[in-house]
C-alpha cells in the first residue's frame, strides 16, 4: 500500500518512469490505495456527484455511474435524472456499435437472461429503482417528521433488495455516496465496508487463512475492522492519509492480486507499462 501511494505521488510530482523499482507494480494495473484517487471515481465526483450534490435523486444516478463505469459512455448519457430508458438504449447501442460502451473494473451480467445487456440493465435494473425512488428516498433520508440517521450499512440493506444491485456493487455506490449529505455524517463511515471476492482472498492471506476459506459477512467486517485498527498507526507513522474500511477492503482486493503474481497463482488482466 505504502508503494502503490508513492507512485501516485511520483506521478503527480510529474517525475519519470519507473515511479518504482517493484516489477509487479511496473506491469500490471492496480488501483489507487485511495479510491476517491482513481480515474473513473474522479470523473464522477467531477461531472456528477458535486455539481448535484443537493439532489435528492443522487443515489440514482450513482447507481447508474458505477453499473456503466466508463467517463467516456456517462459524458454520453449526460446526468440522467429524469430517467429516460428510450435515451440510454438509444445511447449505450450507438457507443457499443462504436467501441467500448462498458468499464470492466466490475462484473455486470444479465445475470442468465438471454437479452441485451443495456436492454437488462436499462429496464430489469434501473428502471425498477427509478420507479422506487421515492421508497429508497425515505431510506436514505429518512422523513421530516422523524429523527432519520442512516448509517452505510442501512442504505446497504436497502439498495440489495433490487435486482442488479448485489453486495459489492451496492457497496461501491455507498462509497461514492457516503463524500455528500447525509452519509458523510453516518456512523459508520470510518468502519462499514462490505466484502467482495478478491477482499475477502485479501482478508485470508493477511490472516494466514487457507486463501479460499469461507468467512460470514458479519465475521469478515469483524476480521476487517481488527485489521483497520491494527494498520491506522502504521498508516499515519507512513504520512499517508487517513484510510477508512471501504478503501482497505478495496486494498484487500489489491494485495490479492499482487499475492497472486508473486506466486505464480495468475496474473492480473491489465498490463501497464510502468517500465522506464
């Protein structure tokens, strides 16, 4: 993590290449330690999160951000509230036919449905959230009537109740939530994250755990909040900035990967080219 860092900071610095001498790090991809860092997050935060920061239909478009994940398709739709499933088909055909539609950083699939992929996510997906927006509103804000104080794990429970939003994908549209009101007040924002498969590889290797181990949800974010305690001193002693659960989940997932090539289990999909 301290050298996945530094080399963001050599290449903010605008130093030459090789920002490291670790040759796994020159050739392969791998995110950012903090993922308000990286690309996609960035453009996000940018185009969409801050300007429409005070929307109360944020959380929707959020789920649309991360279910395309690819600046160049989300510049093409523009901000989509109010819905228009007619204008993202028209939209995500035209960008298919094109070249590259989708970001592959996350796996979205029809989940087993023979149709078009922008056809399932456009009305299987969004369209049942946009149609409910009002009900996943009220768990998120709560009402005016009432003292309403939702936690990461609350607005968790209730964006997987839809179909297309599973644990880790709800999860990563709680991490672009949780930087705008109400959730940068949740309680749990330092210590909620919810697990993926390469995190939870992650977990087992720190913990010494045979790497395929079968670990419940509940005693995984127990083992990951042991772990973020334990790593917060090491952390701050680096100068680096403040971690919170979510990113060490997202650097779990990481170190798996880099475990993976260093002992010849596999490599991950992307190449960089780090090399000088």
């Amino acid at each position: 993590m301290r050298e996945r860092h530094a080399i963001y900071q050599r290449r903010m610095q605008g130093k030459s290449k090789p920002w490291t001498k670790d040759k796994i790090l020159q050739q392969y991809r791998f995110c950012n330690v903090y993922r308000e860092l990286d690309t996609v997050t960035q453009w996000i935060g940018k185009n969409w999160r801050l300007p429409h920061r005070s929307d109360p239909n944020l959380w929707f478009t959020m789920c649309v951000a991360r279910l395309v994940n690819w600046p160049d398709t989300l510049q093409a739709l523009g901000y989509p509230v109010p819905w228009s499933l007619k204008h993202f088909l028209e939209v995500m055909r035209e960008r298919s036919e094109g070249g590259k539609a989708w970001g592959g950083a996350y796996i979205v699939s029809t989940n087993g449905n023979e149709m078009e992929k922008a056809d399932y996510i456009g009305s299987r997906v969004l369209g049942p959230l946009w149609a409910d927006r009002n009900a996943i509103q009220a768990d998120i804000y709560g009402h005016p009537s009432d003292a309403h104080k939702p936690t990461l794990a609350t607005v968790h429970n209730a964006l997987t109740n839809y179909i297309g939003l599973g644990s880790f994908l709800a999860a990563q549209v709680i991490a672009d939530l949780k930087y705008v009101a109400p959730l940068r007040d949740a309680a749990d924002w330092h210590t909620w994250a919810a697990s993926g498969p390469g995190s939870k590889r992650g977990l087992n290797r720190v913990y010494e755990y045979a790497v395929d181990c079968p670990m419940p949800e509940a005693r995984w974010l127990d083992h990951l909040q042991n772990l973020h305690k334990h790593i917060e001193p090491l952390v701050k002693k680096a100068d680096m900035p403040r971690l919170h659960a979510q990113d060490l989940q997202n650097c779990l997932c990481e170190f798996d990967k880099y475990e993976r090539t260093r002992l010849g289990e596999g490599r991950p999909r992307s190449k960089y080219p780090g090399g000088a």
